[in-house]
C-alpha cells in the first residue's frame, strides 16, 4: 500500500468545468489536494490572473466517484452538476 503524500499548502490546483459563451469561465479550485475544492466562476482575464498568481496546476480528469449505494455517493455532486439538473428544462431567460 502506497502511503498518501502529506498535504502541501503549496500546491494548487484549477479543473476548468465550463467555458460559457458569456466568457466566464466557471471552476474547481483546490489549495494541497485536488480532491477537495471550491467552485468559483471568473471573467475569462480575471481567470488567467489569478491561474498564474495562485501558480496553479491544471487538472483535466473529472473527480473520482463513489459507487452506486455507498452512502459516500451521496456526496458525488457539485453545484455546477446540480445547476444543470434543476435548469436543464427551462427556457433561456429573456435578456
């Protein structure tokens, strides 16, 4: 068994969920371990920014999950992923 690598403040990470047409880019941002994360959502420029102030690490694979029926699974969701699931019927708001 592979011992865990022990968590370093100084590693960041960015996995980029969506690139909207209205140029904000929308993403997961973690301090020490990919797998815990914040979602947050930047203009475009503001997004390069502050990818090369925070030094990050781009991360393109999507996050593990758990198996079906595991009470872990409950947990396997994101705002982004339930945005889509309540939204995903209704009509585009009028601009």
């Amino acid at each position: 068994m592979t011992a865990a690598a022990p968590f370093d403040p100084e590693r960041r990470y960015v996995r980029i969920v969506d690139e909207r047409a209205d140029g904000y880019v929308e993403f997961e941002f973690a301090v020490g371990e990919p797998e815990l994360f914040v979602e947050m959502l930047l203009p475009r420029a503001a997004f390069d920014d502050f990818c090369g102030q925070q030094r990050v690490t781009p991360t393109r694979t999507p996050q593990p999950q758990s198996p079906a029926g595991e009470s872990a699974h409950e947990w396997d969701w994101t705002l982004h992923q339930a945005r889509q699931q309540l939204y995903r019927h209704e009509p585009d708001s009028p601009d």
